[in-house]
C-alpha cells in the first residue's frame, strides 16, 4: 500500500475563504452523504476522492472527527483585527462604518443576500490596502468596485472572515440591547 501524507486542516486559518465556498457548494449538492463526506475531506485535505477512497476506514474516521471538530467550533469572535498584513499589503477594516458611500452599502447590502457565495467581495469591500497610518488610526483606499481586488481574498483564511462577521453578529446583540433600553427609558419619559 502506498504511504500518502495528508494535510488536515485543523483550525479556520488552514482553510482559505475559497476552499471554504468549494465546502458549502457540495454540502448543498445532491448526492448521497457518503459521496459529500468523501468529497468534503477530498477538498479539506487537498488531495483526491481516490485518495480518500483507498485509506483505511478507521484513518477516515479519524480524519472526520478532527474536520467536524473544525466545523463545529467557530473562531472567538475576540480575535477581530482590524488590521492585518495579507500578501505583502497592509488591509485595514473600514474605519467608521457610519460613513459608508451609497456605493459600500448598496454593494455590501446585494452581496449579503448570497454571504457564502460572496464572501470574499464582502472582505474586499470591508478591508481596503492602507493609505496612510500613524498610530492606531489609519485611512484605506477609496472603494472602486471596478478593481476587482475581490479575487486575492479567496485565499484570505476563513478564519478573518468568521472573525469579522462574528464582530458584526455581537455589535448588532449590542446594539439591540442598548436600543432597547433607550426605548424604555423614552416610555418612561412619555408616561412620567
């Protein structure tokens, strides 16, 4: 028997956002489970179906637990980075996201109705190379949806995308709770 070496991803930042998407697109095909499952750690492993077809059935096992634990533990959303160094750039987080263009939104708003498809143009719209930096403030490059700079995110580790969207989910639980208070808080003011 031939002696293969596997890669197995075992954290978010071993799987890229692309790899990621490939992931989801055979989760959602049809097909037997079996054949996803094969498939599945095919793509996670970056090897072959055949590959994953002539390994003993108990190495499998153990390769599944390790991706289902992986898949089953999102990153601590504590890990957000607004910014980070990719490919020799310097990327920063749009710094004031009250005063995104009508272009931003719109585009971010069209994009999030696919989020997994669209993934690494929502980042690309999100994090922009940085223009000028002094301390911890810093501006990023306009947004010019004619660059096409989306297709270098799809290497991004899924891991910034999970942090960044994991940001988002916990700004948006505070942002209810604070705005419910303020609500109570002008009840009592009317009824007073």
């Amino acid at each position: 028997m031939e002696r293969v070496k596997l890669t197995i991803p075992d954290n978010w930042n071993d799987i890229t956002i692309e790899t990621y998407q490939k992931y989801v697109i055979i989760q959602d095909s049809k097909g037997s489970e079996k054949n996803k499952i094969i498939r599945s750690l095919a793509l996670l492993c970056n090897t072959t179906t055949k590959i994953i077809k002539g390994m003993l059935y108990s190495d499998l096992l153990d390769i599944m637990n390790i991706v289902k634990d992986l898949l089953d533990n999102e990153p601590d959303n504590t890990d957000f980075e607004k910014t980070f160094k990719f490919k020799k750039v310097k990327y920063g987080f749009v710094p004031n996201l009250s005063k995104l263009t009508t272009g931003e939104y719109i585009d971010l708003e069209n994009l999030s109705k696919d989020p997994i498809v669209n993934l690494h143009i929502i980042m690309s719209i999100l994090y922009r190379p940085i223009t000028i930096e002094k301390n911890d403030r810093y501006a990023i490059e306009n947004y010019d949806p004619d660059q096409f700079k989306e297709e270098i995110f799809k290497e991004l580790p899924m891991s910034r995308a999970l942090n960044s969207l994991g940001f988002f989910l916990s700004l948006g639980e505070k942002l209810a709770k604070i705005s419910r208070r303020y609500l109570k808080q002008q009840e009592k003011l009317v009824k007073g």
